[in-house]
C-alpha cells in the first residue's frame, strides 16, 4: 500500500490555490520551521463570504496536501461555516491521513482559524454578529 | 527513467550472489549440523563463505560469527566489551555523536545500566578528532567504538589512527564498518580492529545476513542462546543460502573495489558540483574524506519529505533526513550533530550512487533536484520570508 491516498497524492502534485493574496483581509500562520512544518493562508473576504483564499506551505507532502484541501472545503462558502472547519474535515476530504500525518490536518484547520481571527480582530464589529 | 539512488539504504542483490545461493534454496537446503551428504555439503559451503569473507577484511576464520544483520553484530560487540569490562572494573565506553542507533540506543541501555559514555563531537565536518579521543580516555574507559563510515553523510573516520590508540592503551576497539565493508579498503589488522560489524544488504548481499568480526581471544556475550552454532556465540540454525550469497557478494565487491570506487567518486563529485549551484544549499560532510557513493545535502526552505515524493515522481529513488521521513519530531541526529539547525536539516537530501550509476543519470538527477526544489521554494513561506529579508538566510 502506498503511503498516501491517491487524493492526498493529487493535491501534493497539484495543490490548489496556491499563492498569495497581497491586499488579504484576514492572514494566518501556523507551525514553525524548527518541527519541519509551516502553513500560511491568507483570507479575502466579502459580504461575510470567502470570496478567495490562498496558501503557501513549507512541509511534507500531507501539509501541502492539506492545506490545498483546505482551502478548496471552504472557497466560496460563508465565514460561519470557514469558522467550523475540522481538521476531520480535511483528513476524510483527503481519503484520509497516516496518523502520524494527522497533525497536518490540524495545521491547516488551526491555519484557517487563525486566519480569520486576524480577519475579525480588523473587524471587531462583524464579531459581534456571530 | 528509474534512477535508484539509495544504495546507503539497501542495494540490489549481484547476479554472483543470487546465483550463489540458489543451490542452498532448492538442492542442498539440509541443516549443516546434520550427518547426511546434503548437510555436510551446506556446512562445508558455510565454512567456505567464512573463509572468503576472511580474505576480504585480513581476518582469520575462527573470528568472524554469522548474524542477522549489522545493527545484531553492533549489539553483541557492544553488550561483549561491557561485560568484560564490568568483570574488570570498568564502565567507561567512548564513543561519538554520529553513529548508527544501533549503537547509540545499545549504548543507552548500558548507561541505565551504570555505564558512562562519552559522546566525542563529530565537528562540522562529521568526523571525530583523535586528539579528542586521547583525552576522553580514562583509566576506567573499557570500549571505544567508533563507526567506520557514516550511514547519512558518508564520512569516513580515521579508524587506523584510533585502532593505534586503543592498542596502545589496551582499550578494545569495535567499529560499525556497514558502510564501508565492500566498499572502500577495510584491513581489521592494519587498522587495529578488535571488533567489527558488517551488513550484506549493503554490498549487494541479500537482506538479513551480516557479521560480526571479533580478534582471537575477546570471549563474546551471547545475545541468542539456543544449540552451538556458530561456535556457541550465536544459536540458530544458520542462514546458508544467505551467508553463501553474502560471502560471493563481498568477494565480487573486494575485487573490483579501487575500479569501480575511482568511477564512482567521478560521479559523486559531478553530483556534489552539480547540486552546489542550487542557491542557498550545502554539502553535509567532508567533501573528500566520504564513501565514494554518498551525496549528502541541505536546501534552505524546503522540506524534505516533499523532495523526495516529487523525486520519486521523476523517477529518482533517494532519502531525507526529515523529521517526517524519520517517524520523529527530531530530523536527523547526525545533521543536528554537525551543527545543522532544525530549520535546515529538516530539507535535507540523501543521493547514494550505485555501482553502475552514469554521467547521464547524475546530470538529470541535478536537473531534477534544482527543478523540485525551485517549485517548493516557489509557495513556501519559509522561503518567502528569507527571500524579502525577514529572517537570515542559513545557508
């Protein structure tokens, strides 16, 4: 059996939204390079939807893969629900993840998360709505 | 394009020892303590291959016991040298921050065991100094072990000059030779060598069969207790068809050895000069005093787990020293000791060449690497931010 699922083998080679957002609304970084892993998305946001998101990543093929994933369950989709993504999520979104390689999915969860705490600590008042 | 580059890992059985051990499979498959022709016949092949694995190291055949492998030989020599030291008194052992962890976790075991081990630096450059080995030596030091060549970078330390040491001190010596039987010169008497393991897997020997050589009169630690093979020291029914294979191996590696490691250096060499030029990289290891084949590197803002499954992508087969490639938080403890920080050691890239590697084949590995490593770089954060000079470059 091959280490990875074939989706997690698909955006590893091809990881979508790739890049970054220069004028983002919301960015967030997780990991360090010191444990080999680093994610970081950046948000742009409008009329409380993900109008896009985009990525960069330094680590192993299920930290790409993940955050590609990630980025794509919650393109196009309101905050609220960017706001419950689970790295469960994104591991069963992946056909799954070696355990070992769980903690990829959390980064990119937390990543997100992160994202969008930046996003509502520039808007404090569209917290408030939640 | 299938480009194996991963021989410090395992190689690829020769034909000689394939052919070897097929008789030992199908005709002559009895037991060599056994009385009948077919057994006899095993037990004869068996004193064969010692004698010719003999011939290869300058040992003589009385000294060398059949394992299952390198890290079984580095266990029993290490446990052999406590236990008479721990007779006499003594529980010192030397040995260095590089070593294989069949060594290093033998070696932990014996300190919750009331040994003490110095761990010698193996400096920048991945190879011990004997002037720190002088001074580590203590009354009560009863092992020093030291390995000949390093799995990860190659490095090959200066074992005739520590051999001398511990003669004259009367320190027993063992090395971890995995590495470098088969492949550069090894001469346990020359070099001073009292014990010493070995893994056919690594000579283009079948897996599971290695030895361990021990000087005349080092009364070993049994670590399989069982009937008497293996003069007493090892029980087990021996692996005949392997140790055959192993021994035509090791003979066919001796015998071309200066030839094929001269070639192989060439290449090894266009490969580090290749890889040099891919900016904000670096060889880890001596440039000159490594085995001929190992290519060992590290490239700034990558990763290398993601290195090699884009690698094996383009069909080049290699090793990282990555946290995720190890199973651990911790990338590798040998690039950590040669004073490579987390962050860099984390995208390193093993290239081990085969014996038949060619021109063509290290060419396109450059290329491929500079391409794989440009993509990464390419959306990794880490990268971006030494790019606009947010934080230093390492390398």
């Amino acid at each position: 059996m091959a280490l990875y699922s074939e989706k997690v083998m698909d955006h590893f080679r091809n990881p979508r939204n790739v890049g970054v957002i220069e004028d983002a609304d919301g960015v967030g970084e997780v990991g360090n390079a010191k444990c080999g892993d680093i994610m970081k998305m950046y948000l742009k946001i409008e009329d409380d939807k993900i109008e896009d998101v985009k990525f960069e990543t330094f680590g192993c093929g299920s930290a790409i893969a993940s955050s590609s994933m990630a980025t794509e369950l919650i393109k196009g989709k309101p905050v609220s629900e960017a706001m419950e993504l689970t790295n469960k999520a994104v591991a069963e979104a992946l056909d799954g993840l070696p355990d070992y390689k769980m903690h990829c999915s959390v980064l990119a969860e937390e990543a997100i998360k992160n994202a969008l705490d930046d996003y509502y600590s520039r808007h404090p008042e569209k917290k408030k709505e939640q | 394009m299938r480009i194996y580059a991963d021989n410090a890992a395992t190689t690829k059985m020769s034909r000689a020892a394939v052919e070897a051990m097929l008789p030992y499979l199908e005709e002559y498959y009895g037991n060599p303590s056994s009385l009948y022709s077919e057994g006899q016949k095993a037990k004869e092949a068996l004193e064969e291959a010692r004698e010719k694995i003999t011939r290869c190291i300058n040992a003589n055949a009385k000294e060398i016991i059949f394992t299952s492998g390198g890290s079984e030989a580095d266990n029993q020599a290490i446990l052999t040298a406590a236990a008479l030291g721990k007779k006499k008194g003594k529980t010192h052992i030397i040995s260095d921050t590089i070593e294989h962890h069949a060594v290093l976790h033998t070696l932990k075991k014996l300190e919750k065991e009331g040994f003490t081990v110095t761990y010698l630096p193996a400096h920048e450059n991945g190879i011990v100094r004997v002037e720190d080995l002088v001074n580590a030596i203590t009354g009560d030091t009863c092992l020093v072990t030291v390995m000949y060549a390093n799995n990860e970078i190659g490095t090959i330390q200066p074992i005739k000059e520590i051999g001398a040491v511990c003669r004259e001190k009367g320190i027993l010596f063992h090395t971890d030779a995995v590495q470098a039987v088969g492949h550069i010169p090894v001469d346990v008497e020359d070099a001073n060598i009292d014990m010493l393991s070995a893994s056919a897997h690594k000579f283009h020997g079948p897996k599971g069969v290695g030895f361990l050589y021990a000087r005349r009169g080092i009364r070993l630690e049994t670590l399989i207790e069982g009937g008497a093979q293996e003069r007493g020291h090892r029980a087990g029914t021996e692996n005949v068809p392997g140790i055959v294979a192993a021994a035509a191996a090791l003979e066919e590696a001796a015998g071309s050895l200066g030839e094929v490691s001269e070639r192989v250096q060439v290449l090894r060499d266009r490969l580090i000069e290749g890889l040099k030029k891919i900016p904000h990289s670096a060889l880890n290891g001596d440039p000159q005093k490594r085995v001929p084949s190992n290519v060992n590197f590290c490239f700034e803002g990558v990763e290398g787990e993601a290195l090699l499954l884009l690698l094996d992508d383009k069909g080049i087969m290699a090793s990282s020293g990555s946290a995720c490639t190890s199973g651990s938080l911790d990338p590798s403890h040998v690039l950590l000791a040669i004073g490579r920080v987390h962050d860099v050691a984390h995208g390193s890239l093993r290239l081990s060449l085969g014996d038949d590697a060619t021109e063509e084949e290290v060419d396109y590995i450059i290329k491929s690497v500079e391409e794989v490593v440009t993509y990464l770089r390419g959306f990794s954060p880490v990268w971006r931010d030494l790019v606009n000079g947010k934080s230093k470059f390492i390398l």
